[in-house]
C-alpha cells in the first residue's frame, strides 16, 4: 500500500484502503491511504510551516529548482506514462506527451514567475510613490481529476509555487499512483513541505482541507457538481475558489471546410482519452449542405480506430476510466436511440474485451439539441452529429448552454470565423486546429465552467493577491488633515 507525502516524507496513517485499479484489465494495481481529517491537519501544518520561509526565497533560486525538477521528470518519461497508462487507460503516446508537457510547464512557470511582482503607478500628488506588489496566499489546496493526473496538477503546482505558496496535492483515487510516484521528485529538488500530497476520498479529506482554517486557497479541477459543492464551503469561509470545471464544447463545420480533415479532427477531439476530456468535442453542428458527405467520413474514420490496452503500440483508444462512467455513457447514448437518435458506429460496450470498461468510439445522426446526451455533459467517446442552416443558427444553438469551456469552428471563411469567435461564450476558441493549448495561453472556462483561469500570466494571478503600496518621500503635515477650521477656510 501506498503512503501519504507530507513534510518531505512518507507518511502512513493507520486507516482504511482504496483500490486503485488497472481500467484495461481490472486488476487492482495498488492500495491508497483513505486519509482522514487528522492526515489533513498534519498536511496543513507542514505546509504552513514550509511557507514561512518557502515565500521569501528569491524568485530565481525556486525557478531554478523547478527546472531541476522539469529535467527529472523528463528523465522519466517512459516510466511515468507507463504508469499512468496503467491507472489512467490513456494511450501510452497521450501520456508520453503529458510528461513532457509537466516538464515544460514547470519550465515556464519558472520563467514568468520571476519577470514581475507587481506595476508601477502614476501618483496623485508630488513626491509619492505608488505601486502594487503581489503575495502569495498561503497554503494552495490542488483537487486533481483523473483524466490528466499530471496535467492538471502542474497547472496549478507551478503557478502557486513560483508566487510563494505552498501546496497540499488531492489527487483522484482513479489515478493517484503517478502523483505519488513523483513525490520523491519534490523532496530532492523542494524544501520539505512545500509540496505535500494526500490520498483519500473528496468529501473526506477533501471538504477536510477545505474547510481548514490553515487553508487560503482552494483550486479544484472537476465536474461542475463537485465545483459548486466546494465553491459553496469555500464562500461559507470567504476562502478563494479556482474552479476549473464540466465543459459541454461546440464543434461546428462550415460548408466550405475541407470535409475530410474536419471530420478527422471532429473525430480526434471527440474521442482523444476516449472522450473524457473537458474539451472533447461533445456537440457537433455541421452545415446541411454537406451534412451528409462530412458524417460518412466521421463513421469510416471512427470505425477505423482501434480500442485496446494503452501499452500496445497500434492502440487509438483505451478503456473508459472505470465501469459507472461507461455505464453513465451508455445510459446517455440509449436515451438519445430511444427519442429518435440513430446509432451509425459503436453505441455499446465492445464485445472484443473479457476485461476492462471498453466502449466503442459512438457516432450518432438524427440528434435533436435538446435531448439529454447534448444539453449536460457526456463523458465519453461519443460524437453526436447536428445538421444547421446556416453560422447563425450554429452560433445560437452552440450558445445554448450552461458551460463555456472551448468551441472550435472549421472554415477559410473570416466573417464566419470571426462572428463565431466573438459571440460564443467559451475560454477558448480554436479555429482549424481543436485542442491545442499553449503554455503561455490562458485556459479556462465561463458560465458554469469555473470562471477561473489557468496557464499564462493570468494563470500566475490566481496565485497571488495583489497589494497596493503608497509612499511619500516627504513626511509633512497635510492640510487637509484636522482642524477642520482651517481647511474649511483653506478651501471656501
Ligand atoms: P470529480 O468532480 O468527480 O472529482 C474531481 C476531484 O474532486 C477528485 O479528486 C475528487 O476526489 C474530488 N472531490 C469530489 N468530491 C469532493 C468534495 N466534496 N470535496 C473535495 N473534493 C472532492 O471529477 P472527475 O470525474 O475526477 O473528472 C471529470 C470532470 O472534470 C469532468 O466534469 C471534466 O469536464 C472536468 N474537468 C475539467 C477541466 C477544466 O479544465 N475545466 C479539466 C479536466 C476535467
């Protein structure tokens, strides 16, 4: 079994285990503290502790050891995507590439966490001097998902880092195995307690480091339920929320695109990590002048990925994370066939698997806008097909939604382009090119999708409060100050 790291060092509390299990072959891979709210304390007292001195180093020595540790991570690579391979299901290439990722997120953080502290201000009078500087919070809580382990905690770890907080690391029981393999990292390159990692489930030890009165920070990546659940302890304390929640994301394809590399890319985005990502594409609206030509491409690619093991070489889409999400999918898939949908690929479990939570890459035509598998979000390799008139109606029918995460549009047309770019509410909108982030590029989501904001400077911003210094180099009695009498007079 597995152990908790806390203050530079592992940690085993005495309580009750979780499995962490293998989704392409069900084996049970390892065990997991399940941490109670006594591990909790001792976290956030380690992590109070480290940020008395954590938050006076100088910005250069903890870039440079932030760069260490990128260089360690890259060192590891194969190692690391094999393991999450195994807890995670994704493609060993997905996460090959998630390595490197963290690596050049921490590089990059490193960097921008050290270009600035603040702004100069124009004073309002002679001999003043205004300007800001940014702190830190304090103690950061990272609740992590599972579908990027490593991803979604190097989005918050480096950000909160190089602004001078120190961090307690909530990974997902799914996939704790990686976060924990790399503690040793943070203990070689970091002071102790700085990072801290504890296992156990959200609404234990989670809404326990919530709730802590050592916390100043929560940031969460997860579905929008559980953001609104601790979005509500967080304003029950008046704590800071970073919510980086559900997404619902359009996709739409304009007549005028090249049919087969959209419906290529429509594909990718839907069932990349088997469609759990927040910015899979979940709603696809094409124009119906070549509805039917972009969605007999859609089928023939979708038919021809192949689902497996993540570890085997030729595999395009592992399992589904676990059997209540692939059943959820299913769910949603029959009760849109049972209002009139139509099934044209996959729309069930894959009868080629004795084990593990496959389900075939879905694609569906006769979609109606309204039915449940497109109005909430479905966490899975399903690609529902919508026929529009026109960019309006695309853009309206795109807009209808209680998420705003990403929307991607395929077209050479400008006007349709940058119409659609201006009035669909999203974080991000990609254009002839889904899901590709940027380091430097801030990520998140509007409406129920957070409103909080990763990567980028912005991403660094989240982390630091901001201070607004005043001085004047010239102590001398104001006088607009008592006695009144003589301002009045000064003034009338
Ligand atoms: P989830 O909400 O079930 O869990 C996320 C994390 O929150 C886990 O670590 C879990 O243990 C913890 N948690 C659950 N209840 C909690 C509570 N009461 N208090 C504290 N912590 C709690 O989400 P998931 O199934 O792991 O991930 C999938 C969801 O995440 C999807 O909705 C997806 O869209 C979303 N997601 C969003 C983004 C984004 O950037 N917006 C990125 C990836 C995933």
């Amino acid at each position: 079994m597995k152990a908790q790291w806390i203050a530079g060092q592992w940690h085993k509390p005495a309580r009750a285990k979780i499995p962490v299990v293998n989704p392409a072959t069900e084996e049970i891979l390892d065990y997991i503290p399940r941490g109670t709210a006594a591990d909790a304390d001792l976290a956030v007292r380690a992590a109070r502790q480290a940020f008395e001195t954590w938050r006076w180093i100088p910005a250069l020595e903890k870039a440079q050891m932030l760069h260490r540790l990128a260089g360690d991570l890259r060192a590891r690579q194969k190692k690391l995507a094999t393991l999450m391979t195994q807890e995670g299901g994704k493609p060993f290439c997905e996460n090959r590439d998630e390595v490197e990722w963290v690596a050049a997120c921490f590089q990059y953080y490193a960097e921008v966490g050290r270009n600035s502290r603040g702004n100069s201000i124009p004073p309002t009078f002679h001999h003043q001097v205004n300007f800001t500087i940014k702190e830190p919070y304090g103690v950061v809580v990272g609740i992590i998902p599972w579908n990027y382990p490593l991803l979604l905690m190097v989005w918050k770890v480096a950000p909160a880092l190089m602004a001078g907080n120190t961090v307690i690391l909530k990974p997902s029981n799914e996939t704790p195995l990686s976060l924990l393999s790399i503690a040793d990292l943070f203990g070689k390159h970091l002071p102790a307690g700085v990072v801290n990692i504890v296992t156990g489930r959200g609404a234990e030890i989670g809404e326990a480091l919530i709730q802590h009165p050592g916390t100043d920070l929560i940031a969460i990546t997860g579905s929008t339920e559980t953001g609104k659940r601790v979005g509500q302890l967080c304003a029950a304390q008046v704590k800071k929320f970073h919510g980086e929640l559900g997404g619902n994301d359009p996709f739409i394809v304009c007549e005028d695109a090249d049919l087969d590399i959209a419906s290529r890319a429509a594909c990718w985005a839907a069932f990349l990590n088997t469609g759990q990502v927040c910015t899979s594409c979940k709603r696809l609206y094409v124009f119906e002048s070549v509805a039917d030509e972009f969605t007999k491409l859609a089928v023939k690619h979708a038919k021809s990925l192949k689902l497996g093991n993540g570890l085997k070489p030729d595999t395009d889409l592992g399992p589904m994370i676990n059997l209540r999400q692939l059943e959820d999918v299913h769910h949603r898939v029959r009760q849109a066939v049972n209002d009139g949908a139509r099934i044209l690929c996959g729309g069930r479990r894959s009868p080629k698997f004795k084990k593990g939570f496959f389900y075939e890459p879905t694609v569906l035509t006769d979609v109606e806008h309204d039915m449940n598998l497109v109005q909430t979000e479905t966490f899975g390799p399903v690609l529902p097909i919508m026929r529009v008139k026109d960019i309006d109606h695309a853009i309206w029918l795109a807009n209808d939604s209680a998420y705003g995460l990403g929307a991607n549009i395929y077209t050479n047309n400008m006007e349709w382009a940058m119409k659609a770019m201006e009035r669909i509410t999203a974080g991000t909108f990609w254009i002839n090119d889904p899901l590709t982030d940027n380091d430097a590029g801030p990520f998140g989501g509007m409406r129920q999708t957070g409103h909080s904001r990763e990567l980028g400077e912005e991403g660094l911003d989240e982390f630091r409060e901001t201070k607004h210094v005043h001085l004047d180099y010239k102590a001398e009695r104001k006088t607009y100050w008592y006695p009144y009498a003589k301002y009045n007079k000064l003034t009338s």
